[in-house]
C-alpha cells in the first residue's frame, strides 16, 4: 500500500510539475493535416531583405489544410519545423486565411532556432469539422552551383501523419538541360504545364522522407521577377492565366504570391513563344 501511495504521489507531482501533458495528449488528435502541398521554385526571386545577390535565391513554399475533428470550436497553437538549419535560411511570409477563404491575414509568428521551428495561434476560430488553411514561405541559399550548372537537392521529412502530399518543381526562366530524380509521370493533363514537374503521394506517415533533385543549365543570373519587371512593356497573355491552373496555385502558396504567378504566367508565355 505504502509503494502505491508513492507511485501516486509521484504522479501527481510530475502532473503538477507540466500540467499540459495530459491535456496535449488528449488534444493532439483535434486538428489533423489533410494537404500538404510544397512549392519549390529556384531562382524565381530574392528575400525582400536580400542586399547581396552573389547566389541563386531558393524559394519554397508550404501551403497546408487542417482539419478541426472535435466538436468545439479551436482556436489553437500551431508549430511547424522548418530546415533553419540551411545555408542562409530566412522567413519570407506566413499567413493562414478566414473560414471562408475570403481573406488572408498575414500573422505574427515566434521563431525557436533550438527546436527548429516556427509557431502562431491561428487568426480565427475553427469550427468543428471546417478547415484551417495557412501559408508559410521562406527562403534558403542551398541551390549547388557548378559553373552553369545549378542542382537543387530537396528532402522532406514527414513531421506528422498528412492526407495528401504533393511537392512540385518550378523551372526557372531560360533553364536547359533539366532534369528530374525521380522522373515524374510522363502523361499529362488538364492542369498540366511544361517547366512543373509535380510529385502526388497519399497517406504519408510521420517520419516518412521523400527526396529529389532537379539539374539544369542557365546562363542568366536575373530571377523570374527581375525577368518580369524588365519585360513590363509586354502585357501578360489572359488566355494564358486561364488555361494554366498550376499559375493559381503558385501565387496561392506564395506571400510573393502576385509576383511568382505573374512570372509563371511570363515563364509559361515564353515558353509557348518559343515552341
């Protein structure tokens, strides 16, 4: 009895000691990733605090879609690891939008360089079973540069149980020679443009690692929105914007959401010119 009497004592003092424990296992199963889609895009543009432009800019951006499974309204914690330990990592936007999806409100964000991730309360409540939707961009110097010959190596390890999963590869503007490890699927559609290599999986599970590489050649040292501002005088092709889903989708993941669309839509224009 005396030995029981201990054990529980001990327990309570641990509970006392970090009272969130049983709430956070109790709760951790409240809101779940549905979607997680990745927008990995070199050379598109620099941090708008970037003074020295001496190497090739890599964009990536997060765009993700949770769900409130209880049945109360949240308005929770969210934490996500990012690879801050890469060359010259720096945050570029974050952003979660209204329960309509009407509007996006750019958010304030806490930074912990020990855990290797970044956090915010969301900006509303979320309702039981709605989505919770949030964008987060940054930027990183890891483009390998071999002469003009530029490999971006990317590798994505799952931090958590995630619905669907899909990462996609953006040529820059003026990029011969490309090439993609793993080859993607070869057949196309609808939604499909030449110069986004795009990778789906469903159901990936927490520690699960997805790695690829993309090579290329480019001669050019201006990104896509250099390329674009020099190239105001030629106006952007509407039918363009409308027959190319996958430009939405980018300005959708980007807080340079306007710019990089607008330089896929020239990127996708330059394309078909030159064809």
């Amino acid at each position: 009895m005396k030995k029981l009497l201990l054990n529980i004592n001990i327990l309570l003092f641990l509970l006392l000691l970090n009272p969130l424990v049983t709430a956070a296992e109790e709760n951790r199963n409240i809101l779940t990733l549905e979607e997680l889609s990745i927008k990995v895009m070199p050379e598109y543009a620099y941090h708008p605090n970037d003074v020295k432009k001496d190497h090739p800019p890599l964009l990536i951006g997060y765009q993700g879609t949770m769900r409130n499974l209880s049945d109360q309204p949240q308005k929770g914690h969210i934490e996500l690891p990012l690879p801050m330990e890469e060359q010259n990592f720096r945050i570029g936007y974050v952003a979660d939008y209204s329960s309509d999806l009407s509007k996006v409100y750019e958010i304030e964000y806490i930074i912990n360089q020990e855990k290797g991730t970044i956090s915010w309360t969301t900006s509303e409540e979320i309702q039981p079973n709605d989505v919770y939707k949030f964008v987060v961009e940054f930027y990183t110097d890891t483009i390998m540069v071999e002469k003009e010959k530029k490999i971006v190596s990317y590798q994505f390890k799952s931090f958590t149980n995630i619905g669907l999963f899909n990462v996609s590869f953006i040529e820059p503007l003026k990029a011969q020679n490309v090439k993609m490890d793993p080859e993607t699927e070869k057949k196309k559609t609808h939604a499909d443009e030449d110069g986004v290599h795009s990778y789906f999986f469903k159901g990936l599970k927490a520690g699960e690692e997805k790695s690829f590489t993309l090579s290329y050649e480019r001669n050019e040292t201006s990104t896509a929105i250099e390329m674009m501002e020099t190239q105001k005088q030629q106006p952007i092709d509407s039918a363009a914007n409308e027959k190319s889903p996958a430009i939405l989708s980018i300005a959708a993941v980007s807080g340079a959401g306007l710019l990089a669309g607008s330089a896929f839509i020239y990127f996708v224009k330059s394309r078909r010119r030159k064809n």
